[in-house]
C-alpha cells in the first residue's frame, strides 16, 4: 500500500469510529436512568447515570404499564441493583412495559411529561408541537420601562474601619456564634480576640453557612456575615424570574428557563433557534445540588437532565 492509501484507510476508519460513538451517544438518552447519591457533605446531591442490562433495556414505554423499576442501593455491599416487580397480573408471553417519566413531583403538567416524552422518540418531530410555542410566548421579548434607580455609596468613610483588619495589633473583641460546621473559624476569631459564645441570642457577631437562623434568635444590632433575602442572588431562578419581572428581557442576563417547569417552552426554543444551538445546564441552587455546568446542543439529553435535580438552562453563546 503506499503511503496516501495507508492515510486514507485511517482517516475512513476514523471517520467510522465517530460515527459509531455518535450513534451511540444519540442513542443513550434513551436507554440510561438516574439516581441522586447523597456526597459526603451530607447536604448535597450528585446525580449518577447507569445503564441496565438487556433485559431492562428491553422493556417498552406505556401509559399503562404493567411493571415498575427502581433503582436499590444494598448497603452490605454497596452494589447497586434494578429491582423489577408486576404491578399487574401479567399472562405468558405478555410484553412487559413501564411508564418511562413518571411525574417528578405532585406538580407536574401534563405539558411537562409531554415534553419529557420527547427523549423517547425513535424521531423528534419535524416542527415544534403547537402548545409549546404557546409556553414560549410567555416570556419576555423585550426591555421593560422602569424607573428603578441604583445608588452607590461612597466608600470614602470607610477607609478606617477596613484598614483596621490589616494591622496585626487590633483586636475585634466581639462576642462571636459560629456553627457547629465552621469549626475551622473559631481558631482565627480567638486571635482576633473574640469571644465565642454558645447561642446566636447573646452573640454581637455570627458566622452563618446558609441563611437559615430564625430572625427572633438574632440581636437587631447583631452583626452577620449573611445578607437577608440573598437567597435571591445564589439562587439562579429566583434571580432571572425577578430580573424578567422587572427589566423584561435585559442584553445583561440571559433568559433562564427552569426545566422543572419550563421544559416545553425551552424545546419551542431549541426549535426556533436551530438543531446546532447550544446549552448551558446549572443547578438552579448550588448548595443542594452538586453538578458541574452542562454545556450540549443535544436536545434529548437536556430533556433527560430534568431528572437529575433542580436544573436551570440558558442560551449558550
């Protein structure tokens, strides 16, 4: 063989290769399930996605099933295991079917499993099914007029009071509450001559991981290292459903659709803006969910990300 058939030939077997590991990749959100494991900071969740073998791959869609599938963890073992069970009498030879979206909560529409079903289809339709256009055009398109105004402070006057923290001899003789789990603090505030205390009622300055503290436990001249209602800042839905709400649509923050409920809206969108188009994938509360952003412009994929968590999804440009 010469040379630029030896090339050729790898270059075919190449281009055969990515074929196959798109068929495949094209294929998968069809087949794989998920669960959430609880990481080791307790308060966190990771999604973890598996494939049955051919026995479970082979079961079929219905909206009337007659078996259900689970997921069991087995705790000797750690092993995991896909537990099958009737939920029917069933006869011989009766082809075994599972509802593949069960609702993900007590209030989903059926517009939303109707767009989750979307990842099922051998095919995903031609053009954008009517309803969901309608969800679409509930956005907003354009900038709203308002008349908020944002001041900033000047922060001339506060030169003093943040130098202070550079000099090795101030103290801040405060009467600090930190949280069982900012243990890792306390020996920093003893240098700074703190005094820790055992209750945030008797405390001048707390330490809070999350803002989660009852406000009658807090002094009113209590100095804390949360902000009230910041909840709306870490939290992306929050913060884009505020920011439509007021500014409609902005150039500055993207449109946020939350795949919790906003799934058929979202595919009217992939729709519109063509089959290349691209996705951002975020938890829409990061301290619940532990999950790196998902960038992807495979719609069946970010349809099947519903079922990981609470996620969030935005024009990727």
């Amino acid at each position: 063989m010469t040379e630029k058939e030896i090339s050729d030939r790898a270059r075919n077997e190449s281009h055969e290769t990515d074929y196959k590991l798109y068929q495949v990749l094209d294929r998968m959100w069809f087949y794989n399930q998920t669960y959430q494991a609880v990481t080791q900071e307790g308060n966190k969740r990771k999604p973890v996605w598996y494939l049955m073998d051919e026995v479970g791959s082979a079961i079929v869609h219905s909206t009337q099933p007659n078996v259900k599938c689970s997921p069991f963890a087995f705790a000797g073992t750690g092993v995991f295991f896909s537990l099958l069970w009737p939920v029917n009498d069933l006869q011989a030879g009766e082809m075994c079917s599972r509802n593949f979206c069960p609702p993900l909560g007590m209030a989903e529409t059926e517009l939303q499993t109707e767009a989750r079903l979307l990842a099922f289809n051998s095919i995903l339709p031609e053009s954008c099914p009517s309803n969901f256009v309608v969800e679409l055009a509930k956005f907003p398109t354009t900038t709203k007029e308002n008349k908020v105004v944002i001041i900033f402070d000047s922060f001339e006057g506060r030169k003093e009071s943040m130098n202070c923290f550079h000099s090795k001899d101030k103290k801040l003789n405060l009467k600090f509450f930190v949280e069982q789990n900012g243990k890792e603090k306390k020996p920093v505030l003893r240098d700074l001559g703190c005094t820790l205390v055992a209750t945030s009622t008797e405390a001048e300055a707390i330490w809070l991981e999350r803002w989660n503290t009852p406000r009658q436990s807090i002094r009113c001249d209590a100095r804390v290292n949360r902000l009230r209602g910041e909840e709306h800042l870490l939290h992306r839905q929050l913060l884009s459903t505020h920011i439509q709400e007021v500014w409609g649509s902005v150039p500055w923050f993207p449109v946020l659709y939350d795949l919790s409920t906003h799934l058929s809206a979202l595919c009217a969108d992939h729709y519109f803006s063509g089959i290349s188009s691209y996705w951002i994938l975020r938890a829409a509360d990061p301290s619940t969910l532990n999950i790196r952003p998902i960038v992807t412009s495979d719609l069946r994929r970010v349809i099947r990300c519903t079922e990981v968590g609470h996620l969030v999804a935005s024009h990727c440009k």
